[in-house]
C-alpha cells in the first residue's frame, strides 16, 4: 500500500494513487463533497483551473509539511500529497468564494433559460440553482454578440458562453489541426474560428457535448424540444468511425437528437462522430440497449410518465422492458 | 549623495555605447565571473547579497535561481522580464534607454550562473525604441567578444535575443510571458509546475527583472557582502524608483533602501515636495497594483515611528495600515487628486488588461470599473461602495494569476482608507462632477487615523 496516498476530504479518508487531483480523489468518495467542476474535463487533457467554481480548502499540506495553504487552491489542478487535509462543503470560506464565483459567472450570461436548447441539462444552471443568489447585483448592460454558425451542424452562440476552453482542448486532442480557439482578451473574449470559416472535421460535432452551458448547440435539435421531455434510451451501431456507442433522445418515435454517453458528472464516456451524431436518426439505425440512467437530481428524471408508459422502442422487446422496469424502481423507490 | 550602483555614470555622455561604458569599467563583472568564478560561485555571490527580486514580488534572486532544475541534457533558459507596463512604473524604460549595456552584462553574468546558453530579453512592444537600444548593445557586445561563442576565450557560449511583446500587461506575468514567448496566446499557466522545473519549451527557466539582472553587476563587482551592507533588515542594496504623480521633481531615482519616505517625497536629493506649494493626499507606493495610502500612514506607521522604502517597513501593518514595495512606482497625489477617479482608472486598467482565462478576474474587473464609473459620474449608490468590496474579495485569491489580486487590492484599500470620499460622490452626484473633495483628514497626524484595528 505505500505507492497510495492517503487524503483527507471533508473529514472522510480516501486512498488515491499519487499525481491524483483532489477533484479526482473526490469523485472517488463522491457524493456532495465532490466540487462542482465548470471547466475541468476529466477526458481532455490540460482542461481545468479556469473557472474556478471547484476551489477547495487545504487545511493541512501533507504529513510532512502539515502548514495549510494560503490560498483556496483550484481542485481540479492541485495534486494531492499522503496527508493531506482538505475542506470543500465544511468550509464557510469556500462556499462563500464559489458563491461568489457563481455570482461572477452568472452577471454576464443572459440567463435565456427558457428558450436555450441546453436547460435541463446546463451545467450552469445547476450550479445556479445550489449556489447562486436570488436576484442578481449587477445592474450593467450584459455582454452580447452576434450568433455564429460554426460549420452546418453546429451554432455558436457566444452570450452563453463561460470561456471553460473545453471545445478549445477538445479540438487540440481529437483534430490534429485546431480551427478554433479564442479571439480578444479579457471579458471581450470570445471562442472563434478565424474570420468564421467552419469547423470540417468528423468529430467536431463533439464540441457540443463537452459544452457546460448553451453556447455550442446541435443544428439539427435547436427548438426541437425541451430535454426534459424527451426520454434517453442506450444503443449502439457498428460505425466506422467511432465507436458508436451513443445515447438517443427519443420523443414518442422519434429519435430526436443523438448524444455521446455521459458519466454522472456529465462527461462522455467515449467521443461520437459526426455520422452518429448528425445523420442517424431512425430507429432502425441503431440496436437499441436500454434505458439511459438519469440521476435522480435533475429534471429530466422528474417526467415518469412515459416510463410507467414505456416507449414504442422498448415496448415491443421482452428484454428491454425488464430494463425499463428496473429503472422505474429506482426512481419510484426514491 | 546616497550610493549609487546602477546610475552611477547615468549623466556621463554616451554611456549607452560599449566603449564608454567599457570605459567606466563596465563589463568587470562578466570577466571576473567567467574568468575567476564557478557558476555556482555566482549564485553564492548573489545569495549573499540578499538582493530581491525587483519585479514586485521581491522573491529573493539567489534562492530564486537555486531552485532551477539541472536535468543532464536539457537546455536551462534565463529569460529577462522587460515587459514593464504597470501604471507608474517606469524604471526599467529608463535603464534600458540610458544604460543598455548594464543590462547585457548582467544578463551575461546571470546566464553564465544558470548555465543557460540562449537568454532572452523579452520587451514590451511599445517599448520600440529600446529594442532597438538593446539591439544595437547587443551587437557592439558581441563584436567586441562579450556574446557568442567562447566568450572571452572560456569556452562559454551565449546568445542573447531580443523579443519584442505584443504590448500586454499579463505578459509581465511570468508564465504568460513564456507562453507569448513560445508564440502562444499570453495566457499565464496554471502552476505548480514553476517555471524553474518546466518554463519556456518545457525546459527549466528563470524569469527576472530588468532591475534584478542589472544588479547582478554590482554584486559580481564589488561582492554579495559588500552589497548587503548597502539598505536596511532584509531589503539589501539600492532600488530603481519611479517618482511621478504631483512632485516637484518626478523621474527615476536610485535609493538605497530604508530611506524614510518623508526624505524621498521632500529633500532636494530626491523628488523635492509636492508641486505648486500643496499639501500630500495620498501616496501609490509600488506601481497601481499596491494598496494606495493617505498621506499620514505613508509619512508614519501606525504606532508613530517614520516609514522607511523597504520592503519590510512599507508593508508594516498588513494591508490594514501598510502598503507594499512592489516595482517602485511611486505616485504622489495632492490635495485636489479624486481618490475615486484614481481608483476607476486604476480598475479600468486592470479590466483591459485582464485575460479573461479565469472568471473572476475576467468578469469582476468589468463589474468594478463599471461601478466605480458610475460612482465617479455621479450616478452611485450608497450600497455600491460595499458591492465594490465584496467584488474585490471575492476575485482576490481565487484567481490563476496575482492580476486578479493586483486588480482587487487598489479598490479595496482606496474604500478602506478614503470611503468618506466615496461617501461624497455618493451624497453630492453633482457637485463631484466639478469639485473636489479636497484634503479632509489624510494628512493629519495618526492619533485621528481612521484605520486603528487589524481589519
């Protein structure tokens, strides 16, 4: 046991291997303690310490230098050392300083929720809804630009965006070539491609699941619905390309819009092409699994009734049902 | 007349060519390093000195470089930060401009201690002329046998270059600065790594001052003990300061440190008082990013004894009573100075010239400028002047880089100590648009100091 160390969070203990984060280390316990993470993506590389919103407390440096920090430290970016002493929800300090951090994400996002194709599922608003203030302090005109089409499937609307650089890093780690990044400095930032040529590559379409919040949105879903009326069913497809592993958004028959799989911290678990994405959406294109786990907490679980009823897919397949069952006494049961 | 190391020959005509400056005894340094001394006899050197680093962080030089990584096999970078564009600070433009070669020789002597072979002097690209300056001492050195390969027949080799910036502020930061110098955005870098492990091209990298560098050349001159006796406590040797805002004599000056201040601000050696007969209001001790002072905590710390230039004295009492060192960037405002038209500009700075990697620095520099505008404009409320502290903490500490700190310190400590001023703009919205709101209490003596208790 001596290449683990051990560290300490929110007075629980956890064993990690060393070089883990402390956000890692976290989700390794999971449950509340685990910081929120707006910019970090545990897929992409170098992603995180942007946002800001996963900042913890370290009370105690480690077993041999026991002085804490000084600073609160971004969990995402700070590896963890054998007895270390970490405080996130126990801690006053932190919830005030990622309070604030929310604050200061939020004053210049237009806070469209209501016609952005993203609530439901929006990072931001989550994080909004533990840890944002009623009404907002800030009593400026917001920040505004003019929606940009990044290639055929994809829009970019910028107003919504948090600047995390996530679609930065994705297209640094799948495309050998980047055609995207950022454009100006300071709060006139904004994620471009150069004099708008679009984004051509087989899986750019993937910048929209890493997005947190609304601004990279599916051309193809846009206004098609909201998520929480549409019901997520596992299937797969032998592609190509990828490994065509893919969740599907089904609305009565219709597949609506196709996803990567995502974790319960909102990754994906493996990048789609754009044929799965764009391309595929009958039915009779993919093997249906079964239904998609969706935690309890968000809102797209709270539509039960189409899972008491369940859908054309599913109810033709003795299998499936039994899935679909399953998943039901989960929820029912909570 | 104090010491002088770095402007001792500053008025001697053509200093800035290499055979004058040759001619001063410029360039010992470099042969007594590389002839007499083993690089880690030069670190030694400087350690001795207890010279600080004088971009503002004052991190100690000596143990700053004694913590480069030596991996066998990898090149070792010394960069010199010339990327000076605090508000206030100007010492670095000048020594550039007047003296390029004390710059060149402790770049080389500085270089030669690391064991770096490519050195870098990374400019401020508005700063056209000085590169050009450096450009040509770079030449003349090398021609004469100071640059290259075997310098002065020792087998060590350097090349030094030039590199002009794209005109940032956060590229004075060091890891932006190696990011801009890599040909990448100026973004500082998440850290640890340090740049001493992983710098430029992910190779071990020093990053330091103009100032620092030069004063490698005295230290190598005269001796790291020699110079240690030179200032006061830990702040070692002489200090570059740049005097501007309402004096009789604005420009740069050398100190030795642990000068009072009242004897920089008034004497005749120095800066001579403050203009046109008025009375001091407030002082900027070390470049826009320290918390700004009011004349009487300036002149005297809060127990009564005179505030020296140091490093260790200027900061007496935290930031509830003192202020820091920094770059040296002095400004003095009199009496019919705005506090709070200084503060909206200092933040509007700040809000240029923020990144936007990081949230809040990127959003809340926006946020501030905007409500320090509205109060200077006449248009604020009393609540804004608590919003503006709540922003400022709230950005201070959590940010990748000190920008955001620097952006969050000036606000706050211009509403701790001036907030009747705010209170002012807030009660008389049209009067502060053609009046001022004078001297008030700033300059009595500290017994009626507002800022009594840690806070």
């Amino acid at each position: 046991m001596s290449d683990k160390v051990k560290v300490t969070i929110d007075g629980i203990t956890v064993e990690v291997a060393p070089g883990t984060t402390i956000l890692n280390a976290a989700r390794q316990i999971g449950g509340d303690i685990v910081p929120p993470a707006m910019c970090y993506y545990s897929k992409l590389q170098g992603s995180g310490g942007k946002c800001r919103t996963c900042i913890v407390k370290v009370s105690k440096g480690s077993e041999k230098d026991p002085r804490p920090m000084p600073k609160l430290v971004a969990s995402c970016r700070t590896t963890v050392m054998d007895g270390m002493e970490v405080l996130n929800i126990t801690s006053p300090e932190v919830i005030e300083a990622r309070n604030g951090v929310v604050e200061i994400l939020l004053i210049n996002h237009p806070l469209d929720c209501p016609v952005c194709d993203q609530a439901g599922e929006c990072d931001l608003q989550n994080l909004g809804y533990e840890h944002g203030l009623q009404k907002t302090r800030y009593e400026f005109e917001r920040r505004t630009f003019e929606r940009i089409d990044i290639g055929d499937k994809i829009q970019l609307h910028m107003n919504r965006c948090i600047l995390c650089y996530r679609c930065v890093f994705t297209a640094d780690q799948i495309t050998n070539k980047r055609v995207h990044g950022i454009l100006n400095r300071g709060d006139h930032s904004e994620i471009s491609t150069y004099i708008h040529t679009a984004i051509d590559n087989d899986f750019s379409g993937n910048v929209i699941d890493v997005c947190p919040v609304g601004a990279l949105t599916d051309k193809t879903f846009r206004f098609k619905n909201r998520v929480w009326f549409t019901k997520p069913i596992d299937a797969h497809r032998d592609c190509p390309t990828c490994s065509g592993k893919v969740t599907l958004w089904y609305k009565g028959e219709d597949v609506l819009r196709v996803t990567a799989r995502k974790d319960i911290y909102g990754e994906v678990e493996e990048f789609i092409c754009n044929t799965c994405r764009f391309d595929k959406k009958k039915t009779s294109d993919w093997v249906i699994e079964h239904p998609t786990h969706i935690s309890d907490a968000s809102v797209i679980s709270s539509n039960h009734y189409e899972t008491l009823k369940p859908l054309p897919v599913i109810q033709n397949n003795p299998v499936l049902q039994e899935a679909n069952r399953k998943e039901l006494e989960k929820t029912v049961k909570f | 007349m104090a010491r002088k190391l770095l402007l001792e020959h500053i008025n001697v005509p053509g200093i800035n060519t290499f055979d004058v400056y040759r001619e001063k005894g410029g360039y010992r340094a470099v042969e007594k390093a590389l002839k007499t001394l083993s690089p880690d006899e030069v670190v030694e050197e400087v350690k001795k000195s207890g010279l600080r680093g004088r971009g503002g962080a004052g991190f100690p030089t000596g143990m700053k470089w004694s913590f480069l990584a030596k991996p066998e096999g990898v090149p070792r970078y010394l960069v010199c930060n010339a990327d000076e564009s605090e508000p206030g600070t100007f010492k670095d433009r000048f020594l550039m401009t007047h003296i390029p070669h004390a710059l060149i020789e402790g770049m080389i002597v500085s270089s030669y201690a690391l064991g770096a072979n490519t050195s870098y002097i990374y400019v401020r690209g508005e700063m056209m002329p000085q590169i050009r300056i450096l450009e040509r001492a770079i030449a003349e050195a090398k021609s004469a046998g100071f640059l290259g390969q075997n310098i002065l027949g020792t087998g060590y080799n350097l090349e030094l270059y030039v590199q002009p910036g794209g005109g940032a502020y956060i590229c004075g930061e060091e890891t932006a600065l190696l990011e801009s110098l890599e040909g990448k955005r100026g973004n500082p870098r998440i850290k640890p790594p340090f740049p001493a492990i992983a710098g430029l091209y992910g190779c071990p990298t020093v990053v330091n001052n103009v100032e620092s560098i030069a004063a490698t050349v005295p230290i190598i001159n005269d001796g790291g003990e020699e110079y240690a006796k030179i200032g006061i406590g830990r702040s070692t040797g002489t200090k570059l300061i740049s005097a501007s805002g309402n004096l009789v004599r604005p420009g740069v000056y050398e100190i030795e440190l642990g000068l009072s201040v009242e004897e920089f601000i008034y004497s005749d050696e120095y800066c001579g008082g403050i203009a046109n007969g008025k009375r001091l209001k407030a002082t900027v001790a070390g470049g826009s990013s320290v918390p700004i002072l009011p004349a009487n905590l300036t002149l005297k710390l809060a127990s009564g004894e005179p505030r020296l230039m140091s490093y260790e004295s200027l900061s007496e009492g935290g930031f509830a009573t003192g202020t820091m060192l920094g770059s040296g960037g002095f400004i003095a405002f009199d009496e019919d100075q705005c506090i709070v038209r200084n503060t909206w500009n200092f933040a509007r700075f700040y809000h240029h010239e923020s990144c936007g990697q990081c949230s809040p620095c990127r959003e809340g520099t926006g946020w501030m400028e905007k409500v320090l505008h509205r109060i200077e404009y006449g248009h604020g409320k009393m609540s804004d002047i608590d919003l503006l502290v709540d922003v400022s903490r709230k950005i201070e500490g959590n940010t990748i880089c000190p920008l955001g700190d620097a952006a969050a310190w000036p606000v706050a400590s211009a509403i701790r100590h001036f907030r009747d001023e705010f209170e002012w703009h807030v009660k008389e919205p049209v009067k502060c648009l053609d009046t001022n709101y004078g001297l008030a209490n700033y300059a009595e003596p500290i017994a009626k100091a507002e800022v009594t208790t840690g806070n």
